[in-house]
C-alpha cells in the first residue's frame, strides 16, 4: 500500500520527534521513578535534535552511527577530566578548537561537529561530585537520549521519506514568490522615488532564495545518489529546476526603471508587467501551499489571462509606437515573462528542456576523508575566519571553566553553556544572539519563578518539561529568544524534578547567562575582531570574478548550443552566493560604521553594481534556448563572442591590475562593442550588443568602488554614465 503525505504542517512534523522522545523519557521517569536521570536523558535528546540531517536512509544510519560515537568519545573525555582542573582545562579546549575547525569541512561536518561539543558542555551540566552513581551513568544516559531521537527520526523517515524534500521545495517557491513580489515594485509608475531602497531589499529577499535553494539542492543531493531514483524525488527535481529558472529570468535586467516608468506612466502596459509579476509570485507561493498539502497544483487561471493581456497590450504599443526604441527590449522582457508563465502552469509535464541532459546536482560537502583534512588544513591560518573563531571558542572554554574552578560555583558550568551558544563566528551575530539570550533567560527566569506554585506533582513537571523541549525546536531556526525562554524553563524544571530547589538557583542562573554572554562579546570584540579582518576589496573582487565565470558560462552555451548543465548551474549558484557574501559582509560592517567610515559607501556602491551585473547576465542567459545561429547571423556572432570573452577576462583580473592597465583595456572594449554595434534590424543582435554594452558600462565603476573611490564612478545607475563610456548609446538597466 502506497503511503501518501498527510497535509499537515512541515513544522508539526519537525516537533514529532522532540515531542515523542521527551514524551517517552517522561513515561519511564514517572514509572520507574528515575527522576536523577531525567536531566542527561534530555539532554541527550536536544543533542540529538541538533545533529539531525536529511537524508536518505542509509545516509541517516551513518550519520546517527558517527553522531552516536562523535557523542561517546566527547561526553567520556569530559567525564574523565571532570574534578581535575589541570586535565579538564586542556581537554575542554582542544574539543572546542578540534570541532570548531572540523565545522570547515561543510554543513554536514559542521552540524555534526557542534552538536558534539554541545554534548561536551551538557556533560558539564550533569556533573555532580557527591553523587554516588556510577562515573560513567551519565555519558551513557546523553547517549540513550540522542538514540532514542535518532530512532524516532528513523521511523519519521520511513513513514514519511519524501516530506522534508517536499517542504524543502516548498521553502524555495515561498521565497521564490517573496522575490517576484519585490521585483514587482519596480515596475509602479506612482512610486518612482526609493528606488535605492527597493534595490536593496531585492538583494535580501535573492539571499534568502540562495538560502532555501542550497538547502533545496542538499536534500536532493543526498536522495540521488543511489540507483533506483523514487519518482517522487524526480519531481521534486523538477520543481527545483523549474524554480532555478524562473528565479533566472526574473533576476535579469532587460530596461532602465526609471526611462520606462516615465515613458509607459500614462499606458496600461507597465501596469500589465506589474500585476503579471504579482500574479506570478502569487502562484509560487500557491505552489509552496500545494506542496506542503500534498495536493497538485492546479494553475490560477487570472495567469493565463494576465499573460495574454500583457501581450495584446505589448502589441498594441508597439502599433501605436513603431519606431520607440525601446520597444525591442519591452518585447524581450514581455517574452520573458510569458516564459515564466509557461513554467508555471508545466510544472507537472516533464522536465524542463533546459535541465532534460543533465539531472546532476553538484554539491560542496566531500565526504572523502582527505579532501576534509586538507580543507581543515588550508584553515590553519589567522586569515581564516574559522580558525579565529576556533581558538576564540578554546580560550573561553578555559575562562569559562577557570571561573567555575576558582569561584567554585554549583553548576556554574552554565556560563559554559552559555559562552558557547552566543558565541558566533562575526561580531554582528554574537551581538545579535547576546541579546536574544538575555532576553530569552530572563523571560525563561521569571516565568520559572512561578512554576513551583503550579507544578507541585510529578506529572505536571514531566509536562511542562516536555512542552519546553518541544517548543525549543519549535522556535529553535526563527526565534532564537522564544527558544532560549523554553529551554530554560525546560532546565529549570528538570532540575526541580531531579530534586534541586529551583528558587535559588533563578538568580544564578540568570547570573550565569549574563556573565556567558559578556564572556562571548568580550571574545570577538577583542580577539581578532572583525573590523581588522572583514576585507571588502577581496570579497567584491570574488563576487565579480563569480559575475565574470557565470558569464562565461552563458556565453558557451550561447555560442555552442545547450542548455543546462551541473556547470552552468553550478556557476550561476555562485555569481549568487558570493553576491549573498558581499550583502553579508556589509552588514557586518555597518553594524559598526565608525570602524569602516567611507568603506561603506563604496561597499554599498559595489553591492548595486555587482546585483546589475548579475541581472545583465541573467538576461543573456535566459536568451540561451532561443539563440538563432544561422548564417544570417554568423558575421555579428563571430564579432560578439572575441569582444564578450575581453569582458569576462577584465572582470576576472579587475581587483589585481594598476589604473593605467584597466583603463586600457576598458578602452580597447569600449571600442570593440562601439564598432559591434548593429547598424539597422536585426533583434537578436541588438539585445546581445545591448547587454553586453550595459555589462561593460559598469566595469569603470566596480573597479573605482573595489579601490575605494565610488564617489568618482558615473552614476549608472541613474542611467547616467558622465560622459566617461565610449558606449555613451547604450541604455542602462537597473537590477529589474
């Protein structure tokens, strides 16, 4: 009997496996009264919980298997150590250097590597030098508690093995139509003014799509990798590939905003391509909701209908308009649009054309033991964020674990705890969770002080106690406040049922948080601080070397045929992620600006530029399918593709070459498009002559704003060029 999704919450189904493993430590605790046990036993699950990985189920057998014995050898060592200063001290640290570096490696290692040293500080927690148990009872009960989760997640998996795919795709059309939704307001004629605005918050929502597409690639990676592919798992490959091209065509510039707004404000064809792209982010998130349901999707009729009207309306323009310049470009991005459309409502017909040669998903983790230690090795430098970040985490272990010892605190290794969490691996973040965490215990405290007078009997503990964990995974992603609230009225009830008075230990605790917290931000505000390290040339100069691979990328296909390949995915994923980096960095950066002064301006400046130049290429390549490479246009091509690959090269070298040297070569492109140019007709050649002149008209002023001069580059990006370009003809786009 086939087994179909139920149409419940992805969230509901992630809070199952909490909820059941804490449900069943409580039963065993209440009946065979093993309340001394019931602090490591849940410990144990929160460890488990925060090693879990999607994955197939070979994959999740041998995750829990290296997990399991990860959790063994750490939570030992620690037991071991506990009472002996001179050993605790090194072995603490070591674990936090060991594990943070290994965190190098990729997400898999990285999740893997952090729940063990969690598991490390829990062991801490549990210690109690008067207790007359066996030294070894609670490593072993840390362990029964992260297996008993991993069973469960087992039997969740069996159940029901496509779902976290399925909502992992959800995910992505959900950003997928939060992107279109701000690519929309671009094209409202009676809100010209904010554009910058706009601009940047169309950066942040293509980050969180990167975000949701790697994840998306992670859990279709790992079910693809055997040889019988469910064919649940090829659609979700098809929905994926669908989304990346979408995602593709509506990240890519064809007009200036600002000219068009003006030209169409009195004509209902802007207003066509805003309600279009209303609709179409609409019916992502539609998608999104279908998926998580367990239904098909079935396509909003008003699409179709909006398609064709933008259509009748482009015509109908283009009849009363027949020499407007700009009606080519209108045309191309009308076209792209229906294109969109035409993905929408196929979703469930086959696999794109584009993506039907290639079914390969490239992925980052290596799970070669050599390919990791040498990425662990490359990072033993101060250059390395995650070295720095490592030997942060090893020396406030050693302070944290010193304060304890010579203050000689009773379960004061919940500075430890604390340290460990908040400390992240930049300045912003650390700042960021200190406050969520303050906020979150005291809340957690308060509320933990009126529990004795409602918890009386063992069976409410146990309940609150299992609400709390639960809730913990709940907000554990989103809320970081709300979960530290749960956790910790869940730790103070575990206290109370293992027999301690949780009323005096509420001050101390909220103590202890505040101490940890200070510790973290003392860390990175003062060991290698970010503002000695956040290097904005270097990582600008990446992004527009990832710019300058993706349009490579695009021109092979372009000029050899094709469409999709792992490579030319691979490479558009990129030229976004290091997009995404360079947002990251500015963010950091402007959390301190009197540290970076005028940087930030040029950083900023850069960021506009970079999202430009991926939008110009963007459009060429969503024009890769439809290329016509007859003879008649042979003579352009075989001019286009030697001036195209100067561009690239100038984009790859731009961070490396002296004024003088990039100036020439920019003048001898100038002149290459210049004469590229087409004369009379010819649609086709005109838009690749238009973008490839629109990219080469932003090179002079990425390459002012990676050396710091951005208050000298022309402001293309009010469609202005200062008359600096020798391309003085070529209309300027905005990132739309």
């Amino acid at each position: 009997m086939k087994f179909k999704t139920p149409p419940v919450s992805g969230k509901f189904i992630a809070t199952l496996p909490p909820l059941l493993s804490v449900g069943i430590i409580a039963l065993l605790v209440y009946r065979f009264h093993l309340e001394k046990l019931a602090i490591p036993l849940v410990l144990g699950v929160i460890a488990g919980g925060l090693v879990d990985l999607d994955n197939a189920l070979s994959g999740r057998l041998k995750n829990t298997a290296v997990s399991l014995a990860a959790f063994a050898a750490s939570s030992l060592a620690v037991q071991a150590s506990l009472g002996n200063t001179a050993l605790f001290l090194p072995v603490m640290a070591l674990l936090a250097f060991v594990f943070t570096m290994i965190g190098a490696v990729g997400l898999r290692y990285r999740t893997i590597a952090f729940g063990t040293l969690a598991v490390a500080v829990y062991t801490t927690l549990t210690y109690n030098p008067d207790s007359a148990s066996a030294w070894y009872l609670n490593p072993l009960m840390i362990l029964c508690g992260a297996g008993l989760y991993s069973l469960i997640t087992l039997g969740l998996h069996i159940l029901l093995p496509h779902r976290p795919v399925q909502e992992s795709v959800a995910n992505a059309y959900t950003a997928l139509g939060a992107y279109l939704d701000a690519k929309a307001c671009f094209f409202d004629p009676d809100e010209a003014d904010g554009i910058e605005e706009r601009q940047i918050a169309l950066a942040m929502k293509n980050n969180q799509i990167i975000h949701t597409f790697n994840l998306c690639r992670s859990a279709l990676f790992y079910r693809m990798r055997g040889q019988h592919r469910h064919p649940r798992t090829t659609r979700m490959l098809r929905y994926y590939f669908a989304a990346q091209d979408i995602h593709e065509r509506a990240s890519s510039s064809h007009i200036s905003y600002r000219q068009m707004a003006d030209k169409l404000k009195n004509s209902d064809l802007i207003f066509r391509f805003l309600r279009l792209m209303e609709l179409q982010g609409q019916a992502c998130r539609d998608i999104a909701d279908s998926l998580r349901e367990g239904r098909t999707y079935t396509p909003d009729p008003r699409l179709a209908r909006a398609g064709k009207g933008l259509k009748q309306s482009a015509a109908h323009y283009a009849a009363e308009h027949p020499t407007a310049p700009e009606m080519p470009l209108l045309q191309r991005l009308a076209d792209n649009l229906q294109n969109i459309n035409y993905q929408i409502a196929n979703l469930d017909s086959g696999l794109p054309e584009a993506a039907a040669g290639d079914l390969r998903i490239a992925h980052h983790d290596s799970a070669k033991l050599k390919d990791a230690a040498q990425s662990i090795l490359s990072q033993l430098n101060t250059r390395s964020a995650t070295f720095r970040h490592a030997v942060r985490m090893a020396l406030i272990v050693v302070v944290c674990g010193l304060i304890v010892e010579m203050l000689d605190l009773n379960f004061g290794y919940w500075i430890l705890l604390t340290a460990v969490f908040v400390c992240q691996p930049n300045h912003s973040a650390t700042q960021s969770r200190l406050k969520q965490r303050i906020t979150g215990t005291l809340g957690g405290v308060l509320v933990g002080s009126l529990l004795p007078y409602f918890t009386q009997s063992l069976e409410a503990k146990l309940m609150v106690m299992t609400a709390g964990v639960t809730l913990f995974f709940l907000f554990r992603v989103n809320k970081y406040s709300y979960s530290t609230f749960f956790i910790t009225i869940q730790a103070l009830i575990s206290f109370s049922i293992a027999g301690y008075d949780i009323t005096q230990a509420l001050p101390m605790r909220m103590a202890d948080t505040v101490i940890g917290c200070l510790l973290a931000w003392a860390a990175v505000s003062y060991l290698w601080p970010d503002w000695h390290y956040l290097q904005l040339g270097k990582t600008g100069a990446a992004a527009v070397a990832a710019d300058a691979a993706y349009l490579r990328s695009v021109l092979e296909r372009l000029e050899h045929g094709g469409g999709e390949d792992v490579d030319y995915r691979a490479a558009r994923r990129l030229s976004h992620e290091r997009a995404a980096t360079l947002s990251s960095t500015l963010s950091d950066m402007s959390g301190e600006p009197k540290k970076y002064g005028s940087r930030l301006h040029d950083g900023f400046r850069l960021l506009k530029i970079n999202y430009s130049l991926i939008g110009y290429i963007s459009a060429l390549g969503a024009y890769r399918d439809t290329l016509r490479r007859d003879p008649e246009h042979q003579p352009f091509l075989q001019r286009y593709f030697p001036a195209a690959a100067q561009v690239c090269a100038l984009m790859e070298d731009m961070s490396e070459l002296p004024e003088d040297t990039f100036r020439q070569r920019l003048t001898d492109i100038r002149a290459a498009i210049k004469d590229l140019r087409p004369q009379e007709g010819g649609e086709q050649s005109s838009i690749l002559w238009q973008q490839l002149a629109a990219t080469a008209d932003l090179l002079e002023p990425a390459y002012l704003a990676l050396n710091g001069r951005a208050e000298t580059a022309p402001d293309v990006t009010n469609g202005q060029d200062g008359g600096q370009s020798a391309v003085q003809t070529a209309p300027k786009a905005e990132a739309v």
